[in-house]
C-alpha cells in the first residue's frame, strides 16, 4: 500500500493505491495549509478539488481517464448541485465515470467533498 500526500500532524491521508491497482482520493475545497474553503462557492471548491486530484493522480502516475467512480458530498445539494455538475463537465468532459451524489453536512463550512476511485494500469 502507498500512501499519497499524508498529513504529518493527523494520520490521514489524501490518496492511497492499494494492490498497485486501485487509486482511492479523498479531495475538498480546501487548498493544503489552509482552513477554509476557497472563496467563491460550490463551483469554486469543485475546481479546486479537481486541481488537487490531478496532483494526487500524477504522483500515482495516472490521469482523470483512469477515474472510474467518484462520490459528491454536498452541504446543500439541491443548491449546489447545477454549477458542481458545470464544473464537472468542464473537467471529465465525454469520460463517464459513475458518480453518486449525498447532501450532507460539512465541516470547516465546506460545500464540497469528493472521493474518487481510479484503476491503475
């Protein structure tokens, strides 16, 4: 198991490739060394966290084509969800990776949180 972009004060992690094939990613709107969320909203916070996830699956030596699954937390789902689903087809444009989608409620008043699945080849 690697772990990707560990936390050196908490034992958690942003990434993990477990087995050499499966990339796992936890990513939010929250850039690294900050404690908020990126200003501007949902969309905002979404292209942040995709900026995050390229770093992460660079480092595991892949890019968003390997992204099988994915799931959306949302603090106002019903609110959100339109300018997240912008962001998100700018981002995978024709690559249709299995997305589900909860509203629920976020800490550090975050809007967004993702987790992704990818294969690595």
């Amino acid at each position: 198991m690697r772990f990707i972009d560990s936390d050196t004060n908490f034992p958690i992690s942003s990434a993990v490739v477990h087995g050499g094939k499966v990339f796992e990613a936890v990513v939010t709107g929250i850039p690294d060394g900050d404690r908020r969320p990126v200003p501007g909203g949902a969309a905002a916070e979404m292209r942040e966290a995709f900026r995050q996830l390229d770093l992460l699956l660079k480092e595991a030596g892949v890019d968003r084509k390997a992204i099988c699954t994915a799931r959306l937390y949302l603090h106002d789902v019903l609110k959100d969800v339109a300018e997240v689903n912008a962001v998100w087809k700018e981002y995978f444009g024709s690559h249709p990776v299995v997305r589900r989608c909860y509203g629920v409620v976020l800490q550090s008043g975050m809007k967004v949180e993702a987790a992704f699945t990818a294969e690595i080849p």
